[in-house]
C-alpha cells in the first residue's frame, strides 16, 4: 500500500487547509491513540458545495461530492493534528455521517457512500471503518452532508 499522501495524489486530490470551526467547539480532540474529529461540512475553496437537503434540493450525485469532500476537509484537521503526516494514521474506526434529508428520503448510506469509499481508496484496508448513516431534517448552514470520525493514529 502507498502513503496516504500518495494515493491522495494518485486521486488528484490534495487537503484543504485545516477548516476552522463555525461554533464554540474544537477541531480535533486526541485522546490516548485516538482523535476525534468534529463534524465537517462541504466547503471548497471557502465557500459551501450546496445547501439544502438531499434529494429535493440536492441530488444524490452532489450530496456524495459533498460527503467526499467532508472527507477531505477532515483529514486536513487529521494532517494538522499529526504535523502532517497522514501515514500516522493507523485505521479509521468509525465515520459518522448526517444527511439533511427529505421526509421520504430512506437512502443515507448511499450517501455516506461517498465518504467510505474515499477513506477506503485513500487508506487501504485501514480505510475500512465502522459507520452511522443518518437521516436529518436539516444540518448547521443548511448544508446537505456533515461527516464525524474516530480515527486510531500511532
């Protein structure tokens, strides 16, 4: 398996910088071998993705983007928090996803399909992660996708 950094770029991806938070909270709590990353919302380039919720106001294609970019937006908090250098990350333990949804709307993990399968082509069989998909009726900004992770570093 490459380094993370190398099959982000194999990708044609590359980290943000670190997002900072929107509210009275901390990116990033380390606590014995594991970091907690708060929750992440699809801003690019500083400004959101979409808003609104998923399938109505955002489709299904745009809320995996989105969640693909919560991925990124939170591995730049991970890089930061390990001085750059993602090969400390040991395995992705779990992935919390919430989707701003429609009433009717039942298909949260295959938006939170979005996220897994970046972390397992980035990652490797350490991308592999428990996860929750859930359902919402609506999300901080009125985004669409906001992802959490638990991840074990060394």
């Amino acid at each position: 398996m490459t380094s993370p950094s190398d099959q982000l770029a194999s990708l044609n991806l590359r980290l943000p910088k670190a997002p900072k938070p929107v509210a009275a909270y901390v990116p990033a709590v380390k606590t014995g071998n594991l970091l907690f990353i708060s929750g992440q919302i699809p801003f690019r380039d500083g400004q959101l993705m979409a808003t609104g919720s998923v399938p109505g106001q955002v489709s299904m294609v745009q809320a995996q983007q989105c969640a693909q970019q919560c991925v990124l937006n939170g591995l730049a908090v991970v890089a930061d928090q390990l001085n750059g250098d993602l090969s400390r990350v040991n395995r992705i333990v779990k992935v919390g996803v919430f989707v701003a949804s429609d009433p009717e709307f039942g298909d949260q993990p295959k938006v939170a399909n979005g996220a897994s399968e970046l972390l397992e082509k980035i990652f490797g069989e350490a991308g592999r992660h428990a996860r929750a998909a859930v359902g919402c009726s609506a999300l901080p900004l009125n985004v669409p996708v906001e992802v959490e992770f638990i991840i074990e570093v060394r």
